[in-house]
C-alpha cells in the first residue's frame, strides 16, 4: 500500500497523469476514474450473483498528490505483462483462433462497459492489453463517459480520428 489503504500484492502498472488546468481536461479525468471503478464489479448485469469473466483493466486504486508545482494522479492498476495490442500484432501475426479470442474477450468487456452505463469512446488496439497469460484487457478509460452523462456530445467527435466510425465522421447522431 501507499499510504496504508489498499494492500497491492504481485506487480502493478502506475499511470501516472499531470493534474491538467482546464477544468475541461479534469473532468476528463474523473470520468476515467470513475469508469473504472464502477466497472471493478465482476457481477456486471449478473442476477444470479454468480461471478462473470471481466476483461477491463483492474484498477486497484488511485492517488492524488502535490509534486512541487504540479498535481499528480496516480492509478495503480493490473499489470498487463504483454503491453498493448498493437505491439503484439506488429511483431507477430496472429492466428484466427488467437484472434477470435481477443475479439471475444473486448466483446465481453464493451458489454460489461454498457450494461453498466458506461461508454468506451476510443476502442483501438493501443487500448486493448494484451496479459502475461495471453488474455486481454480493455483500458484507457480517458474518453469514457456515463451514458447520462454524454447525451448531448452524441455528435460531437471523440477519441482517435483514424479509427473513428463513418457515422461520427458523416455526424450522423447516435442514439442508445
């Protein structure tokens, strides 16, 4: 633990982010966090309170803290042993079976996201981590927001433009 809450055995990833300015950026960052610990629950949408499969990125806790000048947030989260995806499938090429597996386990946690009210928003493979065991994880929850939250950004653009759908660059509105 860091400062005597949360005991963290094994390796852990630290994000660390400057705390921005702009009121704009720091919202940002709270959507972030709380995504990611609204989605900690592995009984997502579970009615018989049998324990689902996860595959969002566990974030263990988060750390807000003065460094000189600058204000820093730290998430401790699962280390993913393997980095992002696009490091994997640029040094190797990965079978169809591999592949459906990655598919099958982002399918499972963009719908963990959205039965608990959460959009992703910048689904790529620099945000999907690949684990020791091989296994995948949904992160970087920057872009996220609550369903409530971002109705009236149904239109706006958001996330990286190259891997932006038709309809948002057409600014056709989506609806849930």
């Amino acid at each position: 633990s860091l400062d005597g809450g949360t005991q963290i055995h094994g390796t852990v990833a630290v994000k660390e982010i400057k705390v921005p300015v702009n009121q704009k950026q720091k919202n940002r960052l709270v959507q972030e966090v709380s995504a990611l610990r609204a989605l900690q629950s592995s009984h997502y949408g579970n009615t018989s309170g049998s324990t689902c499969k996860t595959y969002v990125i566990k974030l263990h806790d988060a750390y807000l803290f003065q460094q000189g000048a600058d204000r820093k947030l730290w998430l401790v989260m699962e280390w993913a042993g393997n980095g992002p995806l696009t490091d994997t499938v640029t040094k190797v090429r990965l079978t169809e079976p591999q592949m459906s597996v990655v598919v099958r386990q982002l399918l499972v946690a963009v719908r963990q996201c959205h039965i608990m009210g959460w959009l992703h928003r910048d689904i790529k493979s620099d945000n999907v981590l690949v684990m020791a065991d091989g296994g995948c994880r949904l992160a970087d929850f920057g872009a996220a927001c609550s369903v409530l939250d971002c109705q009236d950004t149904s239109s706006g653009h958001v996330g990286t433009p190259h891997w932006t759908a038709p309809e948002a660059i057409r600014e056709n509105k989506w609806s849930t």
